[in-house]
C-alpha cells in the first residue's frame, strides 16, 4: 500500500476534534447544555498546552476526566483548546485544555463516544507495514446501554474513579491491532 502523505488520519481527527469544539460551543451560549446533555471529556494532563492547578496535575499525573453538566463556570471554547472552572472539594480551579490533549469524550444522554489515540509520526509509520494507525474511532452505543458510573457527581467536576469503586482502568494499547 501506497504511504498516506496527504496524513488523513490527521485530517480526520482533526475534524472529530471540531465536534468537540462545536458541542462545547454550543454548552457555552446563552441557553447552556441543552435537555440531558452532558459531556465526559478525558484529557492528558502533560498534554502540551494543558493548564491546571498543580494539586491536580499531581492528583492526575497522567489523564483526568471531566464533567460539564450542572456546576460549571465560565466555559470559553476557543479554536485550539477550552478554558472552564468547575469545582474539586468545593475549590473553584481554572482548567485550559487543548482539544489536542483530549483523548475521550462521551455524551451518555444520547450514547455518543469519540475516542482519539495517538497519531504515528510519518517516520514511524513505516514500521506498520504502511498503515497509518487510526487515530479517532466514532462510536455510537446501542439505546439500552447502562448508564457509566459518574468520575464525579454532578457538579463537582471530578476526575478519574477511585479504586474499589467498580472502575476498571484499561490501557489503550490492549485495543489495538497487533
């Protein structure tokens, strides 16, 4: 198979990314998180652009969840990334997250799910036979899917399930084609 230098797969999660920016837009007018919406957003907390209060990023050293349903403050949606206050322990903090750090969002209301992985670098690439690793996968889950545990309640913007709770942390590498 011919090398992709168009890089679509980039192309692509780009453009997934985009629904992203567009939900949270629309999150942040006038009208709010219109009926049951809500938005699950996973991010990398190293990401590159990512700006969190420390005592986060050493709670979460690696990913952190997010819920913007009820009690969220000053959500900015911007072209490369978001800006919004949500509470942790009844403390207001500050988050900028580039859309490019996220690497889930879910919306259970309606079961929609985007789910991005890392996309290989060109050189890298070559070692995959040619293939270019898919770097966003559009689900849609089926209408009688149980709701997810919460990573928190309702407006206290939680992050990641703690041990014992029923969580189970799964690396993404155990989904990929080997």
């Amino acid at each position: 198979m011919a090398t992709d230098l168009m890089r679509y797969d980039l192309m692509a999660q780009e453009a997934l990314r985009g629904v992203i920016r567009e939900a949270l837009i629309r999150a942040a007018g006038p009208e709010g998180l219109p009926g049951a919406h809500h938005f699950y957003i996973s991010f990398k907390t190293e990401g590159a652009g990512v700006d969190i209060d420390e005592s986060l990023r050493e709670r979460y050293p690696e990913e952190m969840t997010i819920v913007l349903e009820h009690q969220f403050w000053d959500l900015h949606p911007e072209e490369d990334y978001f800006e919004v206050t949500l509470k942790f322990g009844g403390i207001p903090k500050y988050l900028k997250v580039p859309y490019s750090a996220v690497n889930r969002f879910h919306d259970p209301s309606v079961g929609f799910h985007l789910q991005f992985e890392p996309v290989m670098q060109a050189s890298a690439g070559a070692s995959n036979n040619g293939a270019a690793e898919e770097p966003a996968k559009l689900q849609s889950a089926p209408k009688k899917k149980a709701k997810p545990k919460k990573a928190a309640t309702p407006g206290k913007a939680g992050a990641q399930a703690k041990a014992g709770d029923g969580a189970e942390v799964v690396s993404l590498d155990s989904f990929r084609k080997k």
